[in-house]
C-alpha cells in the first residue's frame, strides 16, 4: 500500500520511544507537514516531567497529564491544529478519522495500550496509556506508526475501538482525543520559546498545588522525602518497586537531560540543574536494582533538594 497514493500527503518519519510516545507521535505528525521537531523538544514543551507525586504510584512529572500537555507544545510551538473528542462512548468516530486520514496522519490518545493486540509486550491489565499516529486506514484495518517499536502495524477496527474508548485511563477527557492538521501561524525564537514555556509552566505548579492540597497527597519535594523515607524503611511494594526501577526512574533521567538540552542557552542554573537531576535519577536507579536502601534514601533526599531548587529557578525565571 501506498502511503502517497492519490493523496498528496508526505510520508511521516517513524520514530520510536515507548516512554516518549505523545512526544514522538506528535513529532511523527509534523514530519508529515514538513515539520523537523525533536520529540525531546515537544516532551519538554508538555511540562509534563515536571515536579513529583506519590500516591498508590510515584511519578516524576505532576503538573499536567500528556493530552493536554500534547496540546500546550503544539501551541507553544506555533500550530494551530484540529483537536477533537466524543463525548458519549457509544460510537467511535471511525467516519471521521477516515475523512481524516485523506489529508493527513491523525495522533490518537489516550490509548489503553491492553488492547493493542498487535505487541506481544502489552500490559494484559487495563489501564496503561499510550499515544499512536495513524496514517491510513482501509475497510478492516487502521494503518499505525506506534512509538512502542512498531512502524506500519495494522489493527481491526474492532480493538482500535476498545483501545481509544480508554474506559481504564484515570486522566481521559471523554473518548476517541484525536489531533490533526498542524498549520504554522508563528514560528517563536529559541528565546521567544523559553519565555513563553515558562509562562506556561507557572501557573501549571500552583494548579498542581492546589489540587494535591485538596486531596490531601504530597508532590514535589515531600513527594520525595515519602520515597526517601518508603526506601529507608524497605516500604516499597512490588508494584512500587517494579515501577520506579523498570519505568519511572529511567524515564525521569531521560527527561532531565532533555530539560537541560532545552534550557541551554536560556537559563545555565535550570539546565545544570537538570544535568544534577538526571545524574541522581541514575544513580538512585542503580542503587534500587542492588537493593542498597540507604543509598537509596539518600539519592531520594538529593532529588528532593533539588526538585525544591528546580521550582523556585521557574518560577522565579
């Protein structure tokens, strides 16, 4: 099949980072209008990395979750774009993302990444999120590019509806979230972008405050004195354990550094602060896999500093 048949559209770059898949659909997307983004740049932008949470799970990233965060850097990018979703769960807007897909590739999120029958790696639990770009669909079958490791995979109709209700997914705002056709009406400096993201990132912390206020859980630097108290004390369960080492430390590691890649040339505290982060986020990873508790608890304690310094340098900035 032709990914130029008749269509006019060009080819979307495949590009693949589970941990990234929001970031890497939507670079995936503006590749195909001609746009070269790094994802690192658009995860960045999304503010979704930023700040801290422990609940049932902790997470390293607490101001916004990634479909609105999706759609902050894309704004902050300069696009305009077509954002959409249903209400109702009943019926998914398949006639809709055809006519779609006749102009350009679609990013479709949330997903829950169980129904995704096509990776034999999928949580068989309800409930993981995930992002994909579509790029054409026949009869049966959409065609995906899906940021897991999977470039050209088809899925029927059939599961793709399951998986884009998103009944698991905490966050969803409704069912069937879709983006498309990315038009640049700006096109902001490196500077012009730093402002403007800083912008955006401020009121994103008081929001998050407000809100952990209200439900009564820590975030940031006591979100982080919990883990390094929970790790003191061997506290952690299975869960817990298996999501900070094979998920959330690694993931906050890799986004610190691209954090730092962003605040080069802007801001030399947040961005050596960022280099600071990720080497703590690696060194507590490698602590949790050996099991060395107190090293551990002493790298949860250095990240709390230092999540408390991150936050004063935005929104000081």
């Amino acid at each position: 099949m032709s990914m130029h048949s008749g269509t006019g559209k060009r080819a979307p770059i495949f590009l693949d980072s589970a941990w990234y898949c929001y970031a890497n659909s939507a670079a995936m997307l503006l590749s195909a209008v001609g746009e070269d983004i790094p994802p690192r740049t658009i995860e960045a932008l999304s503010a979704v990395g930023l700040g801290a949470s422990f609940k049932h799970l902790p997470f390293f990233g607490e101001l916004t979750t990634p479909d609105k965060g999706l759609s902050q850097a894309l704004a902050l990018l300069g696009f305009e774009y077509d954002e959409a979703f249903v209400e109702v769960a009943d019926s998914p807007p398949f006639d809709r993302l055809d006519a779609l897909l006749a102009e350009c590739p679609v990013i479709l999120g949330p997903l829950d990444m169980s129904c995704l029958i096509y990776n034999p790696l999928r949580p068989r639990e309800p409930g993981a999120d995930h992002y994909v770009l579509a790029y054409a669909a026949d009869g049966q079958s959409v065609h995906l590019h899906d940021p897991a490791g999977f470039a050209h995979v088809s899925i029927e109709r059939s599961y793709l509806a399951r998986a884009w209700r998103a009944d698991g997914v905490s966050y969803k705002r409704g069912h069937y979230r879709h983006w498309t056709r990315p038009r640049r009406i700006r096109r902001p400096s490196s500077g012009e972008l730093y402002e403007a993201a800083l912008g955006a990132f401020k009121p994103l912390y008081r929001q998050a405050e407000e809100a952990a206020a209200r439900e009564r859980r820590p975030i940031g630097r006591d979100a982080l004195l919990t883990l390094a108290k929970a790790a003191s004390q061997k506290a952690f369960s299975e869960a817990q354990l298996g999501h900070l080492v094979f998920f959330a430390l690694p993931l906050g590691a890799k986004r610190a550094l691209d954090y730092a890649v962003f605040f080069q040339g802007q801001h030399e505290g947040l961005r050596q602060l960022k280099l600071d982060q990720a080497a703590v986020f690696g060194a507590c990873q490698s602590s949790m896999t050996k099991e060395a508790w107190t090293e551990a608890a002493k790298a949860f304690e250095r990240l709390a500093d230092i999540e408390a310094l991150i936050k004063a340098a935005i929104l000081l900035a």
